[in-house]
C-alpha cells in the first residue's frame, strides 16, 4: 500500500529565503531525478520557522531503495547534506508516515 511522508522542519531564523532556495533548486530536482515523488512543499502563512513537505512511496521496499539512492549518494554527503545544519534546526524536525483514508483524492 502506499503512504506518504510528512516531513515538518524548523528553519533557523532569518533563513527561510535561503532555505527554499536550497530546496527547491537543489534538493527537490536532485531528490526527484533519483525517482522521489514530491507530492508538495509549504512554509508557514505567517511563522517563518515552519517548513512542511511531503513525499509519496509506493512500498517499504521502494522507501528504502530510494532512501540509499538519495542519502548515500556522494552529491548528497558531500555538497547538500553539510549546508542543512547552517539553514535547519535539526532538533525540530518531525517525520511522520501517513496513508491516505478511503475517500482521499490521495489514493
């Protein structure tokens, strides 16, 4: 069955300008070439600290295998990964698996 991460970040203050720049230049086209499915990315209305994305996977197996793809790739360790701790403050951070109800449009 399907399900999706919601991911809830809190982005250091005064960063937020420079944090969607990072995401949605780099870490989302990078993340999406790797077979990710971005299903949607959001900032706080009127709270500059809060971030929200989510990503849909098709199976646990897919999830991991992405995962890898992503995470361990070189990109990934050596040019994206070591600019997040400057933008996010990772103690805030909230990932939480969801699947869609049966009268979702998310199915």
């Amino acid at each position: 069955m399907a399900f999706y991460e919601l991911r809830q970040y809190k982005v250091r203050p005064g960063q937020m300008e420079a944090f969607l720049k990072v995401m949605e230049e780099e870490i989302i086209p990078f993340q999406v070439a790797h077979g990710m499915v971005i299903t949607g990315s959001y900032r706080g209305e009127t709270d500059d600290s809060i971030y929200v994305w989510t990503r849909r996977f098709e199976s646990e197996e897919q999830r991991v295998a992405l995962y890898k793809a992503v995470y361990e790739s070189d990109q990934w360790k050596n040019v994206i990964a070591p600019r997040i701790p400057d933008l996010l403050d990772r103690s805030g951070m909230v990932v939480t698996r969801i699947v869609p109800t049966t009268r979702s449009v998310a199915q």
